[in-house]
C-alpha cells in the first residue's frame, strides 16, 4: 500500500508500513484508512479519534470479511457473521449496546454523520450510533422485515424489502420520512442517494425522489422523463444523474 495527501488524516502511513502487506481491501472514514488482509487481520492508520486507531478491538479483528464506514467509526463483519465497530463513539463507534443482537450479519450500510446498519440473514435490522442520524430505528423496527437492501444519505437509512416496499428512518430533512411519496414507493428494486434525499427506480423503469428539495429529493421539474430508467447517480452535494434505456441521462437537484 502506497499513501499520501494529509498526513494525519491517512496520508503517512509509515508506523504500519511494515503491517501493510497482501492487503485485499480498504475502506475509509473522514479521517482515517483500514485495511483487510488475506488472512483476515485488520491494519488501521490516520486519525486515533475516527478510527486510525484499532487497539482496543485488535484481537477481535480477525477473519474480517467485510468493512463499512461512517465519517467517524468502522464496523467489521467477521466470517462467522458477528460485526464489531471501533472509533469516534458519537460516531457509531460503539456497538455494546446492540452487540448481542450483531449475528448472523450479511452486510452493513452507514450514514456519513454516524449511524451504523446491519442486515441480518433473517431479514432484520440492527442499527447503532448517532440516534438523529439513522441509529435508533425504534419507531420502525417492526417494519424491518424481509429487508434485502438498504441505501444511506448522510443522515437516514432507506430499505428495500423484498415486496419491493421501502422503509426510511433517521433525519426527516434527510430523507427519513418517505410519507409524502409512500403510495408511490411500490415495486422499488433500487435506491441511490445524494447526503440528503434518495431516488428510487420501480420495476416499470420509473423513478421518483424524495428528501432535502435543494439536495435533489424533488424530481417534479423531470418527472414526465423519469421513464425506462436503467439506473441512478449521485453526486454527495445534492444532484441526480438517472440512465435511460435509449442512452439518453436526465438530470436534477442541485445545479
């Protein structure tokens, strides 16, 4: 591994240097890096405070599989599908409250501001971290069923369940609160998002937006085009970029 830019944010990696060998992948929060290894072990480095720094789970961290990030804190799936997080607490780098509940787990979503997600293999969800920002789903955990997918802006979660239904939850500005387009949020397959709305492309090949207007949560100006849609982009500012079937892209949200 080769780094550079800001030296404490991730760019001086030289006190792990020597660690930094058959790495397969890596994953970042605002601050700091952390590394797989083919044997499974974990190497971190940046700042302590947003993860850099793994001491106090480093015996934990084995047979990791997978990592997700916030911009603060990293969560780790292990291979027998137990997950573990570390980093700024605030964060979601605290997972103590829901560790019992961390089983089983095939992939975890974050917010950028600090909420933490797992999809369990039953369908379920865990969430954990700032409670604004996606971490207390309470208010819709009996929802969370049959959950096959879910997408994040910077501060809501958004799933997808498998009758093509969609729950949201977190900061309502955000895209946490679907109500305004909940009739129209059926047959949903998939969802992409800016840091503050999401887009969904039904199985007509339709889409429809909701969240923050001024990040791109109102698609109304481009509705009529909104048709055949193959798939969605987004920018982290605030702007959709959506691939129709003939090739043709219709644009909207921040310009």
């Amino acid at each position: 591994v080769v780094t550079w830019g800001q030296p404490n944010c991730g760019g001086d990696s030289t006190w792990v240097q020597d660690q930094l060998r058959n790495v397969l992948h890596i994953q970042a929060t605002a601050d700091a890096f952390a590394a797989i290894k083919e044997d499974g072990s974990v190497v971190t480095w940046g700042n302590s405070q947003c993860g850099g720094d793994s001491s106090s789970v480093r015996d934990q961290l084995r047979g990791v599989q997978q990592i997700q990030a916030t911009g603060g804190a990293f969560a780790a799936i292990r291979a027998d599908g137990s997950a573990i997080s570390w980093g700024d607490p605030s964060c979601g780098g605290d997972s103590l409250a829901v560790q019992d509940q961390l089983r089983n787990v095939l992939h975890i979503q974050a917010t950028s501001d600090g909420a933490f997600a797992a999809i369990k293999e039953d369908g379920s969800v865990v969430t954990w971290g700032q409670p604004n920002c996606g971490g207390d789903s309470t208010w819709v955990q009996d929802q969370l069923r049959n959950v096959l997918h879910i997408q994040a802006t910077a501060d809501a979660f958004a799933a997808i369940k498998e009758d093509g239904s969609v729950v949201t939850w977190g900061n309502s500005q955000c895209g946490g609160d679907s109500s305004s387009v909940r009739d129209q949020l059926r047959g949903v397959q998939q969802i992409q998002a800016t840091g503050g709305a999401f887009a969904a492309i039904r199985a007509d090949g339709s889409a429809i937006s909701w969240g923050d207007p001024s990040c791109g949560g109102d698609s109304l100006a481009v509705q009529d085009q909104l048709r055949n849609v193959l798939h969605i982009q987004a920018t982290s500012d605030g702007a959709f970029a959506a691939i129709k079937e003939d090739g043709s892209v219709v644009t909207w949200g921040q310009p």
